[in-house]
C-alpha cells in the first residue's frame, strides 16, 4: 500500500510540474487555450486524489479485519509474544 502511495505523490507532483509549465506566459497566452489546460489538470488531480482516498480506506479496512482476527486469536492465546508483537504492529498501521 505505501508504495501505491508513493506513485500517487508522484502523479501529484507530475501535474503540479505539468502546471507550471503549461500556464502561459504574458507572450504566449493568446497561442493556449489556460482555461480549457487547468480544466484538464484539475480533473487529472481530482481523479488521482480520489483513487488515493479509496487506496487509504481499503487498506485500513483491511489492516482493522487483520487486528480484529488478531486480537480473537489474542484471547485465545494470551501468553503468544509473537500473536502480540504482530497484533501491535498491525494496530500501529492503522
């Protein structure tokens, strides 16, 4: 998951460069059309932040089912070190 994230930060950071170099300066805005480009590049943001968001909650609900079955497994086992080892790096993922 955390690599996913890291390629998601990257887009982010292709389309701020992308904007930086798109908006036109006082000498090329009557060749672009900036409106119709900041359109395109906000939608571009808007879709990669909204596929990041849904990345985020389904890695923690997967994490929060794997605490949840790891603290089951806890009760059931309450003298297990390595249960409780990997039930706290678990919940510290959350």
């Amino acid at each position: 998951m955390q690599e996913l994230l890291r390629v998601m930060r990257t887009i982010d950071d292709r389309i701020v460069h992308e904007l930086n170099t798109t908006i036109p300066t006082a000498s090329f805005v009557g060749k672009v059309d900036a409106s119709q480009t900041c359109k395109a590049l906000y939608q571009s943001l808007m879709e990669a932040h909204t596929s990041r968001e849904r990345i985020i909650k389904n890695c923690i609900a997967q994490t929060s089912s794997v605490v949840k079955t790891l603290r089951e497994e806890r009760e059931k086992a309450q003298d297990d070190v390595a249960l409780l080892k990997q039930l706290r790096k678990e919940q510290t993922k959350v």
